[in-house]
C-alpha cells in the first residue's frame, strides 16, 4: 500500500507540473512584407520564437514578447521568406503569438531618431543592444561599419548575436541596413574584422569583401573561427562551405579563442591573423586566407585585438605597431609578419567609466583599407539609454596618432577633422574670465554641442565644468601643461568625449539626467582658468532633426 500511495503522488506531482507547462502554440504567415515587428514587454519573460519553412527551422528568436502590456517594438529582417509560408511557434497563446505582425515599415518608424535621449551626431541603432564593432572596413567608395547585434531586445544574448550593418560616404551620416550576419548551423557569428581580398587569394572573386569572425556554439560554449564573403559590393554574404578555418579549442585548452583581427603584410605578402586565445594574443600567417599557421603569442591582452602601424610624430621612416586588446590598454613595439615584440608597458588611450563602473569605451577598431593611411577607429560606447528601444551606442570615430613625449612615444586619439561639417551656429569668445564666459554661455542652449576651448591654469587652481547643473569635468593644475592648454568636448545626449592637449587624454564621459536646463557653466570664479579662446558650435543631427 505505501510503494501504491507513494506512486499515485507521484503520478499526481508529473500531471500538475504537465499543466503548469505553457502549452507551445502557432500560426502561420505567408510573408509578403520586409519585416516582423515585435511587441516587447520590459517585464515578460525571455521566450524563444521560432520561424519555420516547409518544416525547417529557419530562425530562432530569443524575446521577451510582450503578453500583455507593450514596452516598445523591434522587428526582424524577413524578406528572405517573401511569397513563402511561414509557422511562428513558441510557448505562448495564439493570441500573443499573434500580435507579431508583418510590415514594410518599422513599428515606431515615425519617431525614429527623434526619441528624447537618441544621441544626434553619434551612431545607434534603431533597435535593441550593440556591442563590439565589428570589421570596419572602406570598400567601393562607401565606409562598412559592423557591430555586434541582439536585436531582439535591450538585453542581450550571447548565443544568439548578430553582425548589424551600416554604410557611409562621409563617416558621420550613417544608413542602417538590414544584418550581415545571422546564426547559422555552426552558431552565432561573434566579433571579427572585414578585408577586401584584391588578389582573390580566398578564391572567393577577385576584390571580395571577407569578413573574419569567431563563431559560438551556445550549447558546447566551442568558438571557432569562421569567414563570410561578398562578391555584390557587400549587399549580401555567404557563409563559406569549409568553415571553421580555424579551431586551436583543443590545442590551447580553452573555449577563449576569438576575435580574428586580419590583415595584408605586406613585406611578406601573407595575411596576418591577430586572434585572443586564454590569456593573450596569437598571430597566424596564410596565403590563402583558408588555412593559417601559428606564428607567436603574447600574455596580458584580453579580447578584441586591433592591431596597426603608425608613424612618430609624421615621420615615415620612424614607424611603430600598436596592439590593443578589448579595453584602451595597448602596448608599441615591432613587428616582422609573425612575431610581435612589445617596447613598451601596458598603457592607457581613454579613461571613462559609466554609471556601473565598466569602461566606457570598449570592444574598438580601425577601420581596413582606409584611404590616405590614416588610422580611424570607431568604438563600443557602454552609455545606457533610459526608456529608450535601444541600448548602448557607439562613439564619434577618432584618428590615431603616436607622438613622443617626456615619457616616450604614446598613442593620441582626436575626433575625425569631417566633425567640423556638422558645425551650424558658432558662438565665440576671446580673452574671457570664467565668470564672463558664463554669462556668456547662459544664451546658449543645451543641446548636441562642439566645444573647443584653450586655457591657461595657473598653479593652484581649478578648473569645475558643469553641463545642465552636472559636474561634466574637474581638473587641478597639476593635471595641465603650465602653458596654455588645449581642451575640445563632443556633447550629445548621453554621453561627453573631451580630448585634453590633442588626445594626450582623452575621457568618456556618461551624462546624468539633467537637473537643471543650464548649458556649460564654469563651476568655481575666484581660482578659475584664464581663457583665451572658447568657440562652442551648435551641431546638426545626422538624422536630420535639427529644430
């Protein structure tokens, strides 16, 4: 009687659980629109949608699909399907699975780019997280700027990420195309970097755009690095029928292994793989851009290589490699076609922390192919973007240079000189105290601004900037040239980029919430600066929603 008892409560506890299961439903669509939208609910649960195709699994959609209340909308490219029927399943009723609809146009298009905290002249994307930039590349006349996408929501989901895709003739106005990269059997397509194959070395067509990536397997955590192709001026990408060409998992014990940053050496006429494998960096060489040899490694680098030549001070017969991994630590030294060999310490190119205490700038790199040699990078901004549909952002494009210093050679970060094109009303003053430059400043209004200014601050004084009654920037002497210095700040919404003396610092700043509607305000008369110039320009929208 009681091994009976015992099993009828059991039968009991399965048939209740059975019940509290959510029962999976669906529906069926035949795509004749371009895009899905999704309504999302900030409180609902992640739930994973999938897209079927004549029984096939096409996609699958990891969501917090609104079940009641609808926070905001994202959308899904879909027009692959287009004339075909589709299922849409997943563990929710039929009446939530249906309020996914098709449409030529994003829900909430109409305010696109004109939502209260979208950054004006800095790059976002219309919906969901970014991370990583991806592969920045100049290819047939346009700028290709990639990143790392989960457009399915604010928060995001490693084993479910996207390459997000946007073009550029001038570096600052972008279009937002539809994803590069998708998962696809071998998984979800992580950071990497984009080359134009010239010679046809890959066998892919001659002046292909090639993208390197490292791909994740969700359930075996594996990364494994893998190539994407173009031959339509990079419209479309095929996903190669060798992949993976590379996998060292098993040889370096760790699943660690990702970020491809590749490039043409040329001195040795091979492609160079810089990849992050456990505890630093590896370098790989390749003729053929399929199968690569392991050259060298470094230690003290994490993640996200950007690697490249510059040279001292102008001079082109003095040049010097710079490596830097997922943060602002990079390190100068030589480099033959295999081995790296570092010169220098670990040292810093941007400071900034936002409201969580993680970097503000992260994840950069430089752009490939770049006309006349400069070297323009495009960084991860880790600004936060209350009650917006989107997260994250990424930051104004800097070129590089190295300069030697009292300390050695070290590398500077400025703002792109095509900032200047978005310039519209200047506002200008000479020779100013800070109490008469803020009375100066009272008339003009909070907004995307461009401030460029050159002080002088004698031994013992401060300098307190304030923007919309936040501290936004606080300096001793000390941390100034006992010169005039020269002080330049990018403001936009949610975040502030200020370069010191040319890039020799340069801060990342998150803004707070506003507590009053004040623009720039010296903070702190009587051991002020003394400023012989300060030129503040109103800046136009990329999006084209100046007022």
């Amino acid at each position: 009687m009681k091994n009976t008892i015992a099993f009828l409560l059991l039968l009991l506890t399965l048939s209740v659980g059975a019940q509290n299961l959510a029962t999976p439903a669906s529906v069926e669509l035949k795509i004749t629109r371009h895009y899905l939208n999704i309504p999302i609910g900030n409180e609902s649960r992640m739930k994973l949608i999938e897209i079927r195709s004549g029984g096939k699994l096409e996609r699958e959609l990891p969501v917090q699909l609104a079940e009641d209340t609808i926070g905001y909308w994202v959308y899904i490219d879909v027009s692959a399907f287009k004339g075909q029927k589709i299922t849409l399943s997943g563990t929710v009723s039929q009446a939530v699975l249906r309020r996914i609809y098709q449409d030529d146009r994003i829900n909430g298009e109409d305010s696109l780019y004109k939502e209260t905290n979208r950054p004006q002249y800095h790059f976002t994307v219309k919906r969901g997280w970014n991370n990583d930039i991806n592969g920045p590349v100049f290819y047939d006349g346009q700028y290709h700027l990639f990143w790392q996408s989960f457009p399915f929501g604010l928060l995001w989901n490693t084993g479910f990420m996207y390459w997000g895709h946007a073009v550029s003739t001038d570096l600052l106005h972008w279009q937002e195309l539809d994803p590069a990269l998708i998962n696809d059997s071998l998984g979800s397509p992580w950071s990497g970097t984009a080359v134009v194959d010239v010679n046809n070395d890959g066998g892919w067509g001659k002046n292909a755009l090639v993208l390197y990536y490292a791909c994740f397997d969700r359930v075996s955590q594996q990364q494994i690095q893998c190539v994407a192709y173009s031959t339509d001026g990079g419209k479309t990408f095929q996903h190669y029928s060798g992949n993976p060409v590379l996998n060292t998992d098993w040889e370096v014990h760790s699943v660690d292994t990702r970020d491809p940053k590749v490039f043409w050496y040329e001195p040795t006429r091979t492609w160079v793989m810089v990849l992050f494998e456990k505890d630093g960096m590896s370098f790989f060489n390749s003729t053929d851009m399929r199968h690569w040899t392991r050259k060298s490694h470094i230690q003290g680098l994490w993640e996200c290589p950007d690697f490249f030549e510059l040279p001292v001070d102008g001079d082109a017969t003095a040049k010097k490699w710079v490596i830097h991994g997922g943060s602002s630590e990079y390190m100068i030294g030589s480099f033959d076609g295999k081995t790296f060999t570092p010169e220098t310490p670990k040292l810093h190119y941007a400071e900034g922390k936002n409201e969580r205490g993680g970097d503000c700038l992260y994840a950069a790199e430089s752009f490939s192919n770049m006309p006349g040699g400069r070297i323009v990078q495009m960084a991860w901004g880790r600004i936060f973007h209350p009650g917006m549909p989107f997260s994250q952002m990424i930051l104004f494009p800097t070129e590089f240079t190295l300069h030697r210093t009292a300390e050695g050679i070290r590398l500077q970060a400025n703002p792109i000189s095509e900032i200047d094109r978005l310039h519209q009303t200047a506002h200008t003053w000479t020779n100013v105290t800070a109490q008469q430059a803020n009375q100066q400043l009272a008339a003009v209004r909070p907004g995307p601004l461009h401030v460029k200014m050159t002080v002088t601050l004698p031994a013992g004084n401060d300098l307190h900037l304030r923007y919309q009654g936040n501290a936004l920037l606080d300096l001793a002497a000390s941390d100034l040239s006992a010169g005039a210095n020269e002080i330049e700040i990018l403001l936009d919404k949610t975040v502030a980029e200020i370069f010191i003396n040319k890039g020799q610092r340069y801060i990342i700043h998150q803004l707070l919430p506003p507590t009053n509607n004040n623009s720039l305000e010296f903070d702190g008369e009587k051991y002020g600066p003394a400023i012989q110039s300060l030129q503040v320009y109103e800046m136009k929208s990329v999006w084209g929603n100046d007022h």
